[in-house]
C-alpha cells in the first residue's frame, strides 16, 4: 500500500537535538531523559560528535541544540561547537548554567556559539535549588546569565513549570526581565521519563493553570516588543493534542549520548522501536529509510478518530510517547485529545486535582528509579 502523505523521500531536517551526556550536577525531577541514563563510557567520542553534525549539515541541519545532562560536562564542547560551525549549523547551549565561567564562555563564543538557554527552576533561591536537588544552583544560575549577556550572546531562560512554581510564573518572568533574557520560555511539564515517574508530585491544579496563564498574559502585554514570552501548553488540561515534534520525523531528530537516533528525546521508552544508531548507520538513511522515523510518518499510520479528523495534519495526531505512556499502544489517539476514546484517563488525573499532600520526588539520578526488565 502506497501513502500519499508520505513522500518517497521525506524532506530533510532542520533541527537536531544533541544530547551530549546525560551526566547532570541537577537532579530536577520532571526531567524528560529516561529512566535509564547512558552511561558516560558509552558517549560518542568528539570525533563522533563532529562526524554526526557533519552529516546533519549535508542533511540540511541548520539548529541544533546542545543540551544533555549538561553538556558542560563534556570537556570537549568547544570543539563540538566548532564541528557545528564548520557544518553551518547554529549552535545554541542548553544548559543549567552550573560549571559556566568566563574563560569557558570565551573558548565556546570563539568556537561560534550563537546562543545560551538557561533552566530556572524556580525565582526563589531556596525553591530553586530544592527543586533542582543541589544547593548553591540558583547563584550559580544568576551568574551564569550574567556573563552570557556581558559576553554578548542572545539569552534565553528555560522553566519547566509543576505545581511547586506555576504560582511563581509571574516572579520568574520578573526575574527573567531582572536577568537581561530576550526570550522566557514557560513550558508545562510534559509526563515522559522522570516527569511520568514523579507525576503525582508534578501535576497542578487546574485553578493554578488558568491563574498562571492569566499572569503571562498580562506579562505578554506589558513586555511587547522587549521580551519573547513562550507559554507551551499543558496538553492534560486543555482536552486539545499538541503536535509533539511537529509530527513525528518531520523537522528534527534527536542523538542520545550513546549515538542512538530518535525521532524525539522520549522515544527510548517506545517498545520494538529498534532505534538505529550513528555507529552503525548514516544519518540519511536514518532519516529517510529506517524503520523507525517511517514509523509514524505521514497519516497512513493513524488509527481512530485521527484516521479521518480534519486535524490530522495540524496536530499530527498527538504525542505518540504520551499514547504509550497511558495506553500502552504508540499508534493510538494520544489520549489528550477529547476525541480520543482513552480520553478519560487524562480526564480523570486532572479532574482528581493533585495528591495530599504531595509525595516527595523521585530525584534524577542513575539507578534512582526502577527501569523495567529490556
Ligand atoms: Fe488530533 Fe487525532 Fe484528536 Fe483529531 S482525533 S484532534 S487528529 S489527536
Ligand atoms: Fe515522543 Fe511526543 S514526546 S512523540
């Protein structure tokens, strides 16, 4: 059978999600990387790294985010960075800012970084560093974000949101604006990886969603022209899919520590995936012909209500991570969607308002939580 929405040879990337190391000084636990963390012996070497983002670029790459973990970690970012700018590929740094110096910033600007993301955790010191499992982490945040804009680049700040900071959402904007960021991107925690494990301790209220929703608003107006103002919604509320990825081996992909090449972060936990890898495979044929990003490419793969929803092509049918993290089966209706027979589930949680009182987190950390048998 023939897929009409399935070209024979899809078109190429743009972005690329670099996951350097999962190695991390923070422990937040609503992180998206999998229970099972990659250990650092298994990490692609920099000859690796640069051979991958050389492919990218002739693939027709022209983003990427280096992100983790933290790739601080890595000693050898710089010449990471520099295999990017030979590609011409736009670096941007994703980072918790811990381990950032002014002679690093330096060698990592000079290698042709264009841009830092900052994770915030909370606008409060104490909350910060609570959350992120590691004292000391909101200095070192705020100092951070000073050298990035002395040396000159753009600044972004990155903040997960969860019932222990929406009520912040107003302070962090404040402290985003305080800390010279062009751009504050305020992301309700999606429930993959340790964020599904720590769910019951993450998931607001609805009364906290639409307050805090209302606040960005009134920020958005009040910050017009000066500071780019993100809100990512928090599909379990809504009743609405999100196009996750925008759509699956659509625009980007991602390369985990070890090599291996997912067509989003969280796809690892998708069973008989058979993820293919860079030190076995190129990144075209990755791309265009593996099993696994045709998997869910196009529309012919859809079953249920997307199968003839006129929102198919906007909302590409939903998350398929999230499909298989409450049903069981990737190729459903992503049960956000108040189409989806499976809705109920999603339904339930956020009608049923958040756990008295909370449990405490799982904090991220190697062998911290129970990863089933492969
Ligand atoms: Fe999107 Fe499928 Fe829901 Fe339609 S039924 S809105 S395509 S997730
Ligand atoms: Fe994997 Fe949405 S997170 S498809």
């Amino acid at each position: 059978m023939t897929d009409a929405s399935r070209p024979e040879r899809p078109a190429p990337p743009w972005a690329l999600l670099a996951e350097l190391t999962h190695a991390c000084p923070l422990h937040c636990p609503y992180c998206s990387n999998p229970l099972e963390l990659a250990r650092r012996s298994s990490e692609l070497s920099t000859g690796e790294w640069a051979d991958v983002l050389r492919q990218a670029g002739e693939l027709g790459v022209v983003h990427t985010h280096l992100s983790g973990g933290e790739p601080l970690l890595r000693p050898d970012l710089a010449d990471i960075v520099a295999a990017a700018e030979a590609a011409g590929i736009y670096t941007q740094l994703v980072t918790s800012g811990t381990a950032l110096d002014e002679a690093r910033l330096a060698a990592l600007t000079a290698a042709g970084l264009r841009s830092v993301q900052l994770s915030v955790q909370h606008a409060d010191a104490r909350a910060n560093d609570r959350i992120a499992g590691r004292p000391s982490s909101f200095a070192a945040k705020e100092q951070a974000a000073a050298l990035v804009r002395r040396a000159g680049l753009p600044l972004g700040l990155n903040i997960v949101l969860h019932r222990d900071n929406l009520d912040a959402v107003g302070a962090l904007i404040e402290l985003g604006v305080a800390w010279g960021a062009d751009r504050i991107e305020l992301a309700n925690t999606q429930f993959y990886g340790w964020g599904l494990l720590n769910r019951a301790a993450l998931l607001p209220t609805r009364d906290q969603v639409t307050r805090a929703h209302e606040a960005v608003e009134d920020w958005r107006t009040r910050l017009a022209g000066q500071v780019e103002l993100i809100w990512v919604v928090p599909d379990y509320f809504d009743g609405v899919a999100k196009p996750c990825m925008g759509g699956w081996g659509a625009v980007s992909l991602t390369v985990a520590p070890d090599g291996t090449v997912l067509p989003c972060p969280a796809a690892a936990a998708l069973p008989d995936l058979a993820a293919p890898n860079v030190r076995d495979r190129s990144l075209a044929w990755i791309w265009e012909r593996s099993p696994a990003f045709n998997r869910f490419r196009g529309t012919d793969w859809m079953t249920g209500p997307c199968r003839g929803c006129p929102r198919r092509e906007e909302d590409f049918g939903g998350c398929r991570c999230q499909a298989y993290a409450l049903t069981g089966d990737p190729a459903r209706t992503d049960p956000a969607c108040a189409f989806s027979p499976d809705h109920d589930l999603v339904r339930r949680l956020s009608e049923a308002g958040p756990a008295e009182p909370p449990p405490p987190y799982t904090y991220r950390r190697p062998g911290a939580a129970p990863v089933a048998p492969a």
